[in-house]
C-alpha cells in the first residue's frame, strides 16, 4: 500500500523471501550436521535484525522503494533459511528424543504466543505508524531472540567429518527423506500445502485490503485470532495423542487445515460487508488445527531422522518447500496480474486442498504414537 504495489511485485517480493533456501538449503544442511548449531542460530537472528531495520530508516530519509524491499526480503530470507535448519535439528540436543512431542508443544506455544500478539500490535502499529515503523519493531524482536538464544546452556557434540564431499552428504539425506514412508508423506503435504497457499497470499493483502476494504487492524486480528486458538489446538492434540489416536489426529488435521485454507475462496466472494466475519471464522480453523499437525509431523520427523541426518534432511525439506513458495508466489502473482485477484486465490485454495491427500493416504494414519526412536 505504501509503495503501490501491483500483484506482480507482490508475487516477486514473496518470492525473494523464500529464494534463498533453494540456493542454499542443501550446502547449508550438510554444514549444520557438521558445526555447533546454536553459534549459527544467534548469528541468523542478528542478520535477520539487520536486515530488517533498514526499511524504517530508509522510510525516515524518503528513500524507501520496492528495490530495497527485494534485497531485504532475499537477506532476510537467507537467515531464516539457515535458522529454520538449524533449530529444529537443535531441539533434540536440548530436549532429548524422548521428550519430542513435549518439547515440540512447547516451543509451538510459544511460537503461537507470538503469532497472537504480534498480528494485532502489526495492525495497529501500521495503521497508527505506517508499515516501515511496523517492521523497525520487528527488527527489534529479532535482537531479543538472539539474546535469548545465546543464554541457551546446552553442551554440542560435533560429528567426525565423514570423509565424503559435500554433494555426496547433501544427497545421502535427500534420497533417506524420499525413502522414509513417514517423512515423505509429511514432505508432500507440506510441499504442496506451501505452494497452494503461496499463490493465496501473493494477492491476500492486495484483494482484502484495497478492493475488500479491510483494514490494517483488522487484517491483523485475523491473523491474531488463527494464534489464539492455535492455543487450543496444542492443548486439544496431547491427549488425544496419549490415548493412541496420533494417525486420526494427523489425517484430520491436514483435513482441517485445508477447510480453514479455503475460507479465503469464500470470503473472496461473499459480500464484502461479509468478507471479514468469514476470514476470522475460517483463520479460527486453520490456527488450531496448523497447531495439531505441525506438532507432531516435526515429532515424528525428529524421531525417526538418525543424528547424523537432522540437519540434511531438515535442509531438504526447507529446500523443497521453499521451492513450491517461490513457484507460488510467482503464479500468484502472475495469475493475478493477468486474470485477476479473485482467479489467484482460487487457483492457490485448490492446490491447497490437494495437500491433505498425501497424509490422509499414507501410513501416517494408522500410527498410534510417535515412532520407534532412531540411533
């Protein structure tokens, strides 16, 4: 809104984001199964807070462009590409593998914590203070994490190099990730899930906010209202666990997640006086049941990746993902630019609600509890 934005441009800047991982996931990987994780994770939250704090200063100076915003979103995604391998193969060295799915709740509270304060205060800090200050705040919040992360206490063991180069390590995970019944069928269902909703949010803001009428604030509360009740799906995904019930729990969630997906499709074409009441019903679906899946497909992928996998089969899927979120976010802004914002959406809901299959046909389903852990 600030820079008028077309849907291209918004295609192209989601693109950027998730660029990065495609040309440095795999490498990356391979590293991270060979180094200390946490030193890597601080230095990705300080790039991260570099990166961003150069939009509110640019903004101060009348500098700003859509140019900058390209180049921050690729160094930002960069950082978040290697974080997002690097702490999940961390976890069971803080944790321990017997303790996943509790571990994982908890850092998944957290992490919805998050996701319902910070919506709201998004909304209101862009519509009190413009977008750029919005994401200064956000720069600020990636100084905290880093803080935090270096007070982590955790004693690393480093593995022996293996004597192989790095192409032959980073193919070893990619080909034990595509054998893995399990990890596939997870693999597929996020593929294909990112890539369908990366087509919607190419052109959410552009359609909601500008042809809609939705407002900053109230985009915020409709991501704000998806981390609130994400709260009550990690309560309502443990017992339900504990009684044996993982493969329903897991079939059903990857159900519910789509049906709370295609709330969008409908909400585009409902009246507009109707269009907010719709999102916030639908957002309300999706948070609590991205909360019960994604729970435990990161418990079952941990249990069962050996140590010396982590890191390189958490690359692959990083890589693969980011791969359907660049392809999304391309179509959706091409669709969108050419046919119509409408048209993007819901090309992005069916591609979406393809996603469930995978984990609804898979051995997934007939799990009744976290698998035997690897060595």
């Amino acid at each position: 809104m600030t820079l008028h934005a077309t849907a291209l441009e918004m295609g192209l800047l989601g693109a950027l984001r998730f660029a990065p991982a495609i040309l440095v996931g795999l490498p990356a990987g391979v590293w991270l199964d060979r180094t200390r994780r946490k030193p890597v994770i601080v230095a990705s939250q300080i790039v991260s807070a570099g990166a961003l704090a150069t939009i509110p200063i640019a903004a101060v100076l009348h500098m700003l462009s859509i140019g900058q915003l390209y180049i921050v979103a690729f160094v930002a995604g960069l950082a978040a590409t290697v974080w997002g391998i690097a702490f999940p193969s961390f976890v069971p060295t803080i944790a321990g593998r017997d303790r996943l799915i509790e571990a994982n709740t908890r850092i998944m509270a957290s992490l919805t914590v998050a996701n319902l304060v910070g919506p709201g205060l998004a909304g209101a800090t862009v519509q009190l203070l413009t977008a750029p200050i919005a994401i200064g705040v956000d720069a600020v919040t990636f100084v905290a994490g880093a803080l935090t992360a270096a007070w982590t206490h955790v004693t690393e063991v480093v593995p022996a190099p293996s004597g192989r180069n790095h192409f032959a390590n980073a193919l070893e995970g990619q080909a034990w990730l595509w054998r893995q019944p399990l990890v596939r069928a997870i693999t597929l269902t996020i593929l294909i899930n990112n890539g369908g909703s990366n087509v919607i949010f190419a052109v959410y803001v552009l359609y909601f906010v500008t042809q809609v009428g939705i407002s900053p604030a109230q985009l915020g509360l409709i991501f704000a209202t998806g981390g609130l009740t994400s709260l009550v799906g990690a309560r309502l995904g443990r017992p339900l666990v504990s009684r044996g019930w993982l493969g329903p729990v897991m079939a059903v969630g990857a159900g519910l997640v789509v049906l709370g997906q295609s709330g969008v499709l409908i909400a585009a074409y409902a009246p507009p006086g109707a269009a907010f009441t719709i999102l916030l019903v639908f957002s309300a679906i999706l948070g609590c049941s991205l909360m019960v899946y994604n729970v435990n497909q990161q418990s079952i992928r941990q249990a069962v990746t050996p140590d010396h996998l982590l890191g390189r089969v958490q690359s692959g899927v990083v890589v693969l993902t980011a791969v359907a979120q660049v392809a999304g976010s391309l179509l959706g802004g091409a669709i969108g630019q050419a046919v119509g914002l409408r048209a993007a959406i819901a090309v992005g809901v069916a591609i979406a609600i393809s996603s469930a299959l995978p984990s609804i046909l898979s051995p997934l389903r007939s799990l009744r509890a976290v698998p035997v852990i690897a060595s």
